[in-house]
C-alpha cells in the first residue's frame, strides 16, 4: 500500500475530525444519498474514503450493509470502534481497488478519497476501481470540490490553474486542542470535467448537484456551492 501525505494529518486528528463544522451534517447527507440512490435494508454499499465512518454508521442504522475503505489507519480503527451492527472498515488505498462486482452502490463524499487522494493526478485510478467495485446497474455518489468555487471564493488558498489544484496552509486540532499549521492540496473539479472523467471508467452520469455539506439538494451546478455531488450508474 502506498502511504500518503494525509495520513499523518489523521493520526493527529483522531476523533477530533469529528469536531469540525462540515462533518455536522451527517444525517441529512445521508437521508438525500439514500433517497437518490434507492438504497433499501439490505442493500451493500462501499464507503470510500470513510474516515471516522460517520456516513457508513449511518447507513447500517438503517439496515444497510456498509463496508467503508480508508487509508488512514487511525481513522479506521475509530470508525471500528464505534460502528453498528452491519458496518464493516478496513485499511484500503482508494487508488488500488480490487473489489470486484459486489457492491449495489458506492459513495465517495467529503473530498477524502476523491479530492486529496486525487491531487496528485489519480482521479482514473479511484473511479475505476469505485467502477468495478458496482455489480452492474450499480450507481454511486461521489462528491467533488468546485473549481468555480474554489477560483471565486477560496482566497485564503493558491489555486493551481493548470493542474486544477488548491493549496491551503491551514491549521488543524488533535483530540487536545493543539493546533498544528500544516498544508492541505485539493483536487478541484467543473461539471463538465466530471462526466468526462466517469464516462472513460463506464460510469453514465445521471445528475450533477450543487451542494455544501449537510444541505444534499439537487441544484444544477452553479459558481455558488464549494462542492459538486454526482450520481451515476455503471
């Protein structure tokens, strides 16, 4: 497996991840993927990029059965700790997928795997393997930053625009409130973009949503919201 530069940044997070703002809007979030998505107790899905597991603890409360992947061991561990009956994690690079057929849906939210895993250039890699993880007639839901947003708005970071990238010196917290200045790269997406980058792995784009976290609505794409939501189907 290869390492990444965001797992130390969990490692100090820990459970204090679960403090910050945009991880508040948990239910609503789900509420919105599992009425789009169709999803029914029963169900398998595969949470990419789960970190703490917040969505795929979720999903199992309803019934739904929720393998959630995260390169962050610290992250996995929590999400174990603490998951319901029906929620399942494990240590996985999303670049290097291997699940083959046997998933009804996927999700990939909150910029983690599709977003910082991606700023280096892996975008194919992960939606390929999120492609091959559906049985088919699957659909996922994948979240991706704004690049309108991010040019318009984000001026506390250095947008890359050649490589559609944004570099943000930040500060974060661990568990204790000690803060820790350290750099963040986000992928950064345009609509268009993205159906072009899921048609090439065979995934149809059915819908692209403007969201912001916690507000799951479906909104055409606009310069407004800081992510985009796609719902497609293999």
């Amino acid at each position: 497996m290869t390492d990444h530069w965001f797992e130390p940044l969990a490692d100090y997070l820990g459970a204090a991840y679960l403090r910050y703002s945009f991880t508040k809007g948990t239910r609503q979030e789900v509420d919105a993927i599992v009425d789009v998505l169709g999803l029914q107790p029963g169900h398998r899905v595969l949470d990419v990029g789960c970190g703490p597991g917040r969505h795929s603890h979720e999903l199992a409360r309803r019934g739904i059965t929720v393998h959630g992947i995260d390169i962050a061991q610290r992250f996995v561990d929590l999400a174990t700790a603490s998951a319901p009956a029906g929620a399942t994690f494990e240590r996985l690079d999303a670049r290097h997928l291997a699940f083959d057929a046997e998933f009804d849906a996927v999700i990939c939210l909150c910029q983690g795997a599709f977003g910082l895993m991606t700023a280096g250039g892996d975008d194919a890699k992960v939606l390929e393997g999120i492609a091959r993880a559906l049985r088919p007639g699957g659909r996922v839901a994948l979240s991706a930053f704004s690049a309108y947003f991010a040019v318009k708005y984000h001026e506390a970071a250095d947008f890359d625009a050649d490589r559609g990238i944004s570099h943000e010196r930040t500060e974060i917290r661990n568990e204790s409130g000690i803060p820790l200045e350290t750099d963040l790269w986000t992928a950064c997406y345009t609509p268009r973009e993205l159906r072009l980058l899921c048609s090439a792995v065979g995934l149809e784009v059915e819908d692209i949503w403007a969201v912001t976290p916690g507000d799951y609505a479906r909104r055409p794409p606009s310069t407004e919201t800081p992510e985009h939501l796609v719902i497609a189907r293999r």
